[in-house]
C-alpha cells in the first residue's frame, strides 16, 4: 500500500490550457492516463506554476491575437521559463507552427489526435519522477 501511494504522489502533473474546451476534452482523457491532469482556461493560468508541475500543455486557437497574447503574457513570467510547453497544434499550417514555437513551445502534437502518438511524446517531454 505504501508503494502505490508512493506511486501516486510522484504521478506526472500536467496543467492543461485551453481555449478550446469543446475540443480539449479528448486530449484530456489521453492525457490522465499517463498523468494528473488540471484543465484550465487560458485566461486562468496561474502567475506562478505550482512546484510539483511537469508541464504545460497549451491547446488553443493559434490564429487568435487575443489568445496568442494572453498566452504570451503568461508564459513569458520567469516562473514559466524552465517549464516544458507542448502545444497543440490545429492543422498542418506553417503559420501555426511557428507561432507556437514562438510561444516558447518544447514540442507540438496536432489534431486529430493519435493516442499512442500523444503518449509517447508525453513520456518524453514530460519525464516522471517513476521515470528514475
């Protein structure tokens, strides 16, 4: 019993940004099972990321000004800096692309969404303290 309780306190924690909560609800469900997964708005991403956060993953609308910058404003915080960002990614678009790496992306996944694809990328980027 210890062990798993263990295991459960060390679970990746992911911080889900969207401003697309019609859309976002699959990749959540991909997400939490691999990790502990708080879905937000975009509009309420917190100042400071919480100590124990392994990563944001921000799904919103790239073509957006009003989103880019929110999320802009919010990234850019010192806080922010070392954290790993994976950015969702609406279609194939050059545009896209470059916008969230502007934003300071670590690496990008696109719609539709393949499951063992996200997972993997997830495991990756977004590395456990089980992983060790």
């Amino acid at each position: 019993m210890t062990a798993l309780a263990n295991k459960t306190s060390t679970k990746r924690r992911l911080l889900l940004a969207s401003d697309r909560s019609d859309q976002s609800s699959e990749l959540a469900g991909i997400l939490q099972s691999v990790s502990d997964v708080d879905t937000i708005s975009t509009a309420d991403i917190p100042e400071k990321p919480a100590q124990n956060l392994s990563g944001i993953v921000v799904d919103i609308n790239l073509r957006s000004a009003e989103s880019v910058q929110r999320v802009r404003n919010k990234l850019r915080a010192e806080a922010y800096r070392a954290l790993p960002r994976l950015f969702v990614l609406a279609d194939a678009l050059h545009h896209n692309s470059m916008q969230a790496w502007a934003l300071g992306a670590t690496d990008t996944i696109s719609r539709p969404f393949d499951a063992e694809g996200i997972l993997a990328r997830i495991r990756s980027a977004f590395p456990d303290s089980d992983s060790f």
